[in-house]
C-alpha cells in the first residue's frame, strides 16, 4: 500500500477493507425496488459495511426479494411509490440523523440530484457538489480517480478548482496526503483556443501559490502523458505526477464520461463512485453498472462516510 512513503492504493478490494474494519454506517436508498440495487445492498449488509433503509414501493421490494431469494428480514422499509418522494424522504433521513449515506435506487439521477441541491430540504455542505470514480485499471499500477464523470456539465475554472478539492478530500479521508492531480487537455502545451489547457496552467498556478492545497496539480497532460512515464519521457515531460497520477481533472462531463466508461466497459476496470461535497456521500450506479461496481461505491461511501 505504501510505495516511496506515500499510500497508494492498488486494489478497490483494499477500500472494502476499510469499510468493513468501520463501525457499519446507515445507508438510505431512494427507490429500492430494483434487484441490482437489492442484491448490492443486502450483500453489503451481510458484509457489515451498511445497515440499509429502503425508502420506496414496499410491494415492488417485497416481490423483488421473494422472487430472487432475497432476504429483507429486519431491514427497515419505508413505503413510497413515487420515485421523486422517494428521493425527499430519503434526504430527510440523512437529514434527521437517522442515515449518514445515500444512494440512488430506480430513480433517474437528475431528480435525485436536484433533491440533494435543494437550498432548504437538500444535503448541501461544499459550495459545489461534483461525481468522482475511483477506478482499478488492470493496465495502471494505482487506483486512479476521474472527475467529473456524472454530475457537472461545463465546469469553469472556478468549478473545477471546487472539483479537485473534492476529489482530493476523497484521498485524504483514506489516508493519502497529497494526490497527483492531472488536469487533461488534448495536448500538453498550453493552446489559446483550447480552455482546457487554459484551465491546466491556471490551476497549476493556484496549487503552486497556495491557493488549492493538498495535492500536487500539473497539467495540461494528453491522457497518455498523464498515466504513462514512458509517454510523458518521449515527449520530454519532466513532472512528478506524469505518468503517476492519482486523480484526472476532466475537461467537462462528456470528456470524463466517456473516459470513464471506456476503462470500465473496454479496459476491464471496476469503479466505485460517489458525488462528494454534499452533507454525505451519495451513491450514484446506474443500471449499467456490474454488481462489483454497485458494491465497491457502497463500501467507498462508507469507507469516506
Ligand atoms: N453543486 C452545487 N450546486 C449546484 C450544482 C452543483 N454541482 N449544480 C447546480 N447547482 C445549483 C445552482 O447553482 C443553482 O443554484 C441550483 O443548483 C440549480 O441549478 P441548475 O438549474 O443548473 O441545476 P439543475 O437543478 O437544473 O440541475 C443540476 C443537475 C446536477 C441535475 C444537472 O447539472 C445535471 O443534470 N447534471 C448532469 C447529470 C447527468 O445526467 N449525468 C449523467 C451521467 S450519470
């Protein structure tokens, strides 16, 4: 875990580690009638990780768990069948003490976010909320986290000074000082007409001033130059985070979605994902998601809840 005395993590396996040597935390899930969600979050269960709250129709999770050999038994259930309530009711309860996680059952995921930004009822703490992947690539020798691959569409510098800082609170709360943080661009030299590279140098400047504390930023870095040091040497690229990075800085949503799901779909990668920011983690799978993925995200928000 501990390579040239900093703590890298190599295996998601080791984030699950964590979760379950906590004390288990209480997870509220808006709209539990869905099996995958079901099967993920009574697993977890079993594995001491989480005690759920299943907030949604409790006919719908009743037959689900019957039909599948599910076992709901003790598991608190409360009943509501409209998908948006489902997500109120659910940040009351994180609201109330009552859980310190929330995740997204069979509810899209805007609904569920708007509910988290709402100014009054909502689970508003940072000044900006954003998704954060953290993914074991087979081919990359640390787990290394995208952001923002599911929450903000156009991120300015300002947003994105608010994204690396709650991508790095994700390292920091388990255990790592200062994260590498690589700010991608299609190029690594800074280029007028490209604000990605715009955005890189000005961030690295921040970090070097002062102003971003607690990692290490450089950029702009091409993909390749970010994860790989025989591509940044050919390129002539000298930086302690080329080739070793923690944590890439996305240039918008598309950019880092897409990244994202071609490790996960294409490169055999597991994620485990979260929305940082808010007054507790928010578990966001989609349907799409292996029951891997489903579990590992559980087992980081109770590990960073
Ligand atoms: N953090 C904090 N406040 C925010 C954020 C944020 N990330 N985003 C918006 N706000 C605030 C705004 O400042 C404003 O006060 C209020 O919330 C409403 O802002 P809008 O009108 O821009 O936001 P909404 O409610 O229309 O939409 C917010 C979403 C997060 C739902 C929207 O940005 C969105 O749909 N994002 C993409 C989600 C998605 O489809 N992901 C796909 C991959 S899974």
């Amino acid at each position: 875990m501990t390579g040239n005395g900093r703590k890298t993590f190599r295996h998601l396996s080791e984030i699950l580690e964590i979760a379950r040597n906590q004390k288990s935390k209480k997870l509220a899930v808006a709209a539990a009638e869905d099996l995958y969600v079901l099967q993920a979050v009574l697993y977890a269960n079993t594995e001491n990780i989480i005690d759920p709250i299943l907030v949604g129709d409790s006919d719908k999770i009743l037959e689900i768990c019957e039909e599948n050999e599910l076992d709901p038994e003790d598991i608190p259930l409360v009943d509501e069948k409209d998908p948006e309530k489902c997500c109120q009711l659910a940040i009351e309860l994180i609201r109330q003490g009552e859980a310190s996680l929330l995740m997204k059952g069979l509810v899209s995921t805007a609904p569920l976010l708007k509910a988290v930004l709402d100014k009054e009822k909502g689970l508003r703490k940072n000044e900006l909320l954003s998704h954060a992947a953290l993914i074991e690539v087979p081919a990359y020798h640390k787990l290394i986290a995208i952001t923002d691959a599911g929450m903000n569409v156009q991120p300015g510098l300002k947003e994105k000074v608010n994204i690396i800082e709650n991508a790095v609170e994700i390292y920091h709360r388990l255990g790592m000082e200062d994260p590498k943080v690589a700010v991608l661009g299609p190029v690594e030299k800074v280029n007028p007409k490209i604000q990605s590279t715009i955005d890189a140098r000005d961030l690295k400047k921040m970090n070097l001033d002062g102003k971003i504390e607690g990692c290490l930023i450089d950029g702009p870095f091409a993909i390749d130059n970010a994860v790989s040091k025989e591509a940044a040497l050919h390129k002539g690229i000298i930086s302690e985070v080329a080739g070793d990075a923690d944590i890439l800085l996305a240039p918008d949503l598309d950019s880092g979605n897409i990244l994202y799901k071609t490790l996960v779909f294409l490169a055999e990668s597991t994620s485990a994902a979260v929305v940082m920011g808010a007054s507790a983690p928010i578990v966001l799978t989609s349907r799409a998601d292996s029951e891997k993925t489903k579990l590992m995200s559980i087992a980081l928000a109770a590990a960073l809840g």
